[in-house]
C-alpha cells in the first residue's frame, strides 16, 4: 500500500475550503455535492470489484499506482456496463469507444498535473489495524472498524480533512460505541488514541462520529449494509 509522510498535510483542508468549493460556488448545495462524490466512490467501487482490484480515469490511474494495470479498453468497457446496464456491450470498434479512449487518457494527464503528480496516499486502514493489534480487539470489533475506515472514504470528506490516524480514531471509536466496547486506559495512564496521534482529543471524536452518523442516516442503504455486517 502506497504511502506519504505522515506530517504531510499539503492536501487536507479547513471546513471553511470544502464549503468553498467550485461546485458550491456555482450554486449547488451541501447535500447534492456530497451526494454527487458518493455516487463517483461507489461506481469507483463497482467497477473495482469488477476489474478484481480495489470514475474510469483515477481508476486507471490509480491501478498504475497500486502497481495493479488494467488494459484501458478494459476500464471502458467495465465503466460502460456499470453506467449503462441495460445496454450491449461497447464495440471497441464504435466511435463512441475511441472517443471515450481519448478522453480517458486525456483526462488522465489533468488528473496527474491537478494533482501535481502527488499520488500515494497514505491509508486510514493501516492504522485501524495497527491500534487493533494495540489494544487486542476482538475480531468483529477490528473488521467493522476497519469496514468503517472504507465507509469514510466512500460517504464523507474526513481524508481532504484530518489525517489518516485521525480518521482511523474516529472509525475505532464509532465502532466500540455501536459495540458497547470500552477500551480501558493504558497502564501509563493514556487513552488509546494518544498512541495513534497525540492530537486527539474525545471532543474531535465525539464530534466526527456525530457528523458520520448524520451522513449515514443519509444513506439508509449503506446504514443497513453496515448493520448487517455487524
């Protein structure tokens, strides 16, 4: 898994910037941007589980970066199938093919220069699974947390936002309330989540929970699918 320097926070952003965005800016609302970022994860999800890895340009890319390349007429044809389901196969033949190849690379190298060809990221999961081995977690316990960190990226902007050790906390913390699981303090006297970033505070956590909690009563779909796997 690819990773960055953990001080490094040349992509997180304050409340008030990811209130500011373009999108807002040219009048669409809070609930309907948020909206529009869930649909562009969840068909980035889709047409991963398709592909057998983890928006058909950052998956591209992002398959490259992962060190796991898939054929671009591979991607397009997938991303045809997910968007238009009830239609035939794409004809790698058809114009209509070549001239989503050509935007697809195109819109790869804006990507890579919008991004400033930054592109490893450091994961929430690594940490859930290191403050799980920490605190010896049970097994339900350590998979719904770590279930959670993949819903964080899905439904919400906590990763443009705090750290991936701050959103591992959060995902902990959501998940042993559900759980009714107290992690007791340490033997030097501190709290679980000083070992994953002394930055955390129960008040940030209580807060990001609340605010994940509210965005998934949004969601019902995903609420049930978390529930169940609970």
């Amino acid at each position: 898994m690819a990773t960055v320097l953990r001080g490094s926070t040349k992509w997180l952003f304050t409340r008030e910037q990811i209130e500011n965005t373009p999108s807002r800016r040219c009048g669409i609302e809070p609930d309907r941007e948020l909206s529009y970022r869930q649909q562009a994860a969840n068909l980035i999800q889709d047409m991963g589980q398709r592909l057998n890895i983890i928006s058909p340009t950052t998956l591209f890319l992002a398959a490259k970066v992962e060190e796991q390349p898939r054929k671009l007429e591979h991607v397009i044809k997938v991303a045809h199938a997910c968007l238009n389901p009830q239609e035939p196969p794409l004809d790698t033949n058809s114009n209509t093919y070549l001239q989503q190849a050509q935007e697809l690379v195109l819109l790869e190298t804006i990507v890579l220069q919008t991004l400033g060809f930054e592109i490893t990221i450091d994961h929430p999961h690594t940490d859930v699974v290191r403050c799980s081995q920490l605190v010896r977690a049970s097994k339900d316990l350590a998979q719904t947390s770590y279930f959670m960190a993949t819903n964080s990226l899905h439904l919400t902007t906590f990763c443009l936002q705090y750290r991936p050790t701050v959103v591992a906390c959060v995902c902990i913390h959501l998940t042993c309330k559900w759980s009714k699981w107290k992690i007791p303090i340490s033997s030097d006297g501190k709290h679980w989540w000083e070992y994953l970033d002394s930055t955390v505070t129960l008040q940030l956590l209580d807060q990001l929970t609340h605010e994940f909690l509210q965005i998934l009563e949004k969601t019902p779909s995903r609420l049930k699918r978390i529930r169940n796997w609970r």
